[in-house]
C-alpha cells in the first residue's frame, strides 16, 4: 500500500468514479464483482482497477473479487465523505447559487456554513437553508466560525484579491471556479481548479475528430 503522499492524483481523481459505479451495483443488488467485470462497465482495464486499488491495501480476493458493499465503504472513507468540512461559497450570482442549490454537500463530506456576495438585492436571501451575507461580513464570520474550505464563483479579475483575504482569515483550500490560477502565488494551497469553458472546447475537439 502506498502512502498518502506516494498515490498519484491521477488515481485520486478516479476514486469517486469508482465510488459512484460501486454505488449504483449495491442499488442493483450486487454482492461482489470481479476486476474484469468491473472494468468492462467503467471502460477501464482490470489491471488498472487493481493497480489504482492496490495504492490503497487492494480489497479484493483471489477467485472471490471485490465485496461491493466494503469496497464502496472503504473508498468513502479514502474520500472523507463522512468528514464534516467547513465551506463557503464567494460568489452567489447564478454559477454559485447553483452550486450551493445542488451539490449536496454533505453527501460529500463538506457543510456549506456561508455564501458571501457583494449585490446588494441579494443580501438576506436565502439558498440551500443559508443567507447570503455581505463581503464586509467575511472577517467576522471566519473569526466565529473558522471554515477551511472556500469555493470561488466569482469574476477572475478580483479573484486575487478575494484568495488573499481568504488566505490571510486561515482558508487554505480552495474549488474554484473563478479561472485565476491561485497556486502560482501560492503554491502550499490545496486547489481544485473547475474550468467549464475548458470541458466543453475539449467536446468540441473530440466530436470534431469524431466527424472526420
């Protein structure tokens, strides 16, 4: 088994793959499942299932395969998905009213404790059960409540800014959104980069080579 600072974030990124086919077999019934069968669903090979498995102890048997059921559980505790981690949203225009609408975080390991916005009609209403609070409410509300976890939806141009201020409350971990590279300036942050706009050009190629 690997340790934790050996496993490659290639691997990493596939574990909630794994945790969501795992998923829907245990809603199907399924007990267990071979590494081949397995890999024929998700388009993997079985020896790239058991290789990305082995980083973490392997839980599988010879001749037996993979209990589905303690597989999904233990790729759920790799995951940290029953973690409790505290997170804001910066940003509550229409990308992060979305987010904090319909990522169920908790299902996730993660409580959204506060949405942050700078527009004033917006300011008091609620999503998801939180207000939106004022950026001059930021300070304060870190102080109180000490998230760790911040998501940026919010314009790159003041991006750099906002991550400083972040940075300087105590929040090291970011899910942005927001298209400014943070770990330039900081490269100790743990960054989840989204580019949306970068997927679908991505698409585009692909179904363009597709027509050829």
């Amino acid at each position: 088994m690997a340790s934790k600072s050996q496993v490659s974030l290639s691997v990493v990124r596939r574990l909630p793959r794994y945790y969501r086919f795992l998923s829907e077999l245990k809603r199907a019934g399924r007990d267990r499942i071979s590494s081949r069968e397995l890999a024929k669903i998700m388009g993997l090979t079985a020896s790239q299932i058991r290789q990305d498995l082995n980083c973490f102890g392997g839980f599988g048997q010879q001749g037996y395969g993979y209990n589905v059921t303690l597989l999904r559980e233990q790729i759920e505790n790799i995951l940290g998905l029953d973690d409790k981690i505290s997170t804001i949203i910066i940003g509550v225009g229409n990308l992060g009213r979305a987010v904090a609408a319909h990522m169920d975080f908790e299902k996730r390991g993660f409580v959204l404790t506060g949405l942050f916005d700078n527009d004033v009609d917006i300011i008091g209403k609620f999503v998801s059960g939180v207000v939106i609070q004022s950026m001059d409410s930021l300070e304060k509300f870190c102080e109180e409540n000490k998230p760790t976890t911040a998501i940026l939806c919010i314009p790159k141009t003041v991006a750099k800014g906002v991550c400083d201020k972040l940075i300087s409350l105590g929040i090291k971990c970011f899910w942005n959104f927001s298209h400014y590279d943070l770990s330039v300036d900081n490269p100790d942050l743990i960054v989840e980069n989204v580019h949306l706009s970068d997927s679908l050009m991505t698409l585009g190629y692909r179904i363009k080579e597709n027509n050829k």
